[in-house]
C-alpha cells in the first residue's frame, strides 16, 4: 500500500519548509529569544513548537506535570490525567491528518487511551477507543458551510508494549484494532507490528508492518511495510526529554504517519534520518537531514523547520 508512505513523506516535507518567529507566553512576557542563543539557567519545561506560519504545539503544566497539549493553532487538545507520578489517561479531542493530503481533516477525532504499568514501573498495555465524526455537506449544508460534526464510526485499539530484558529499552508495539459497532460482536480486524532499534540510548531504526487479522485472532501477512532509520545523532539534549513518555507514545500512535517522530524517544537529537517503503523489489530511502542550533545549556532549538521553546519552571 503505497498511500501511506506517500503519507509520511508529505508529513516531513510540511513539516521541514518553515523557520523561526518570536512569540510571547500565555502572560504575554516574551519567551526565551531563541536568536541570541542565549538559553535558560536551571529547570525548565518545553513550552512551545512553532514554525514562521503557525504554532504546532503548546504545552502547559500543573506543577511540574505536562496537563495539556494543544496543537494545531488552538483546535486540538490533549489532555492527561495523572495517577502519582505516572500519566493514566490521556484524551484527545480535535483534528488529525488521517486521509494523508497533508492537510487536517475538517472531520473531527475524538481519543481516550488508558496506560497499565507492569511491576517495573513500564507501560505494558495502552487500550483506547476512537470516535470519528464527519461534517455533511449534502443539502441544506455545502462544502463551503457544512453541517454539524455527526459520529459515523467507532474503533476500539489494543497497544502492547514489549521491552528488551538486556537494556529495558522498548522492543516492539503490537497494535491489535477492530471496528465497534452496537449489537455486533467485537473482533480484532487488523493489526500492526513495530519493532525498535538503538545504537546506545538514541533510536536508530523502526520497522513497522501492517496486515489483517483472522477470525481466530491470527496475524495475516503484512500488506504495509515501512523502515525508518535515524542517524548523526548530537550529543546535545532532545526537547522531548522533558516529556512523560506516555506522551511521546501517544503522539506517535495518534496516526499511521507518526513513527517517522520515533526520534522524540531519544536522549539526542538526529541531523539525518530516511523513510523507506520495504515492500518495493529494491526499497530506496528517501532521506532528510538538517543543522541544529543549541541554546547555552546545549538544549537543541531549532531543526527541520521547527523551533523548540522553553520556559522555567
């Protein structure tokens, strides 16, 4: 299935054509310049992504636990439920790019994941269920001023997470997913497997394939496989450090184009990384790269078109 490799490139050629613009915080204080490179002293918190055209995502806290995320200038909200130190629930509610045409949807999303902890203190399962919601633009409403969001369709997902026993790093995600619908049975309808690697603590490659289901629970042959391999790591401080890792987990499964971000589970930061659809007789990469900038503290604030705001916390 060529469509979501398509996908995935359209995603990263967006998301690298942008540059840098000030911005002020939700006080109206300006945030950290991030020209001058001079950076923060002491502890801080990742408050915001930008581009030079829009905010991509702004992170607020309780405390110093991350409480909300709202992407996509100020239409979609994640928000995460706490249970001590470990996030138990995370809710989305807003707009993803789902049918790959590297716009977002004008149809809604609405996602509520629960995280189970093994022993060890590591997320074992993630069980979510998904509602999907359309716009009519049929008579009395038009493409141009449609009609309410009405529900059309349910999933439900089950996420289990495997680590390696040697390293305690994430091995694989197996994704088991079915439509819901009332008065029918549940059933398990299709499935993914992503398998992770590392050189030292950074990710340095994800393949992810994607099949059918059988009746009986089986896993098909694959229709979808995609390689992702990340490379030239820094030795600089990835933003995403500051995050819980439920988060980054989540974002990367809120749509199939995400594990293209699989980096944002490292401690460093890759100047090089390439997709590439595995299914082809001879798989070609297709490959990005970029030039960080670092504030005084060697927290990375800028690649691939991004800027990575901090705040003190």
């Amino acid at each position: 299935m060529k469509r979501l490799f398509y996908f995935v490139l359209l995603l990263v050629g967006i998301s690298t054509i942008h540059s840098c613009k000030d911005l002020l915080d939700e006080d109206g204080n300006p945030l950290v310049d991030i020209n001058d490179n001079t950076g923060l002293n002491g502890p801080r918190a990742l408050y915001r992504e930008i581009t030079d055209s829009d905010t991509l995502a702004t992170y607020y806290y309780n405390g110093l636990q991350l409480s909300k995320v709202v992407t996509d200038s100020m239409n979609s909200t994640t928000d995460l439920a706490w249970s001590g130190d470990k996030v138990s629930r995370i809710d989305f509610r807003g707009f993803l790019d789902l049918d790959g045409n590297g716009d977002l949807d004008k149809d809604s999303v609405i996602f509520t994941q629960q995280f189970t902890y093994g022993s060890t203190g590591r997320i074992e399962t993630i069980s979510e269920n998904r509602s999907f919601f359309k716009r009519s633009t049929t008579a009395p409403y038009t493409p141009l001023v449609p009609g309410p969001q009405t529900l059309y369709k349910k999933t439900k997902t089950l996420y289990t997470l495997k680590y390696a026993a040697a390293t305690t790093k994430l091995d694989s995600i197996i994704m088991r997913n079915g439509p819901e619908a009332s008065g029918t049975p549940f059933v398990y309808t299709s499935y993914s497997k992503t398998k992770y690697e590392y050189a030292g603590d950074n990710v340095s490659k994800v393949t992810r394939n994607y099949g059918p289901m059988g009746s009986t629970g089986s896993f098909g042959s694959p229709t979808t496989k995609l390689g992702y391999e990340f490379t030239n790591y820094d030795t600089k401080i990835n933003p995403f450090t500051l995050i819980p890792n439920a988060y980054k987990i989540s974002r990367l499964l809120s749509t199939e184009a995400n594990d293209v971000k699989s980096w944002i589970l490292s401690p460093n930061s890759p100047q090089r990384y390439s997709v590439t659809d595995l299914t082809t007789p001879i798989p070609t990469p297709v490959v990005f790269s970029t030039n960080y900038n670092y504030d005084a503290q060697t927290y990375m604030q800028k690649g691939y078109g991004i800027n990575y705001i901090y705040k003190p916390l």
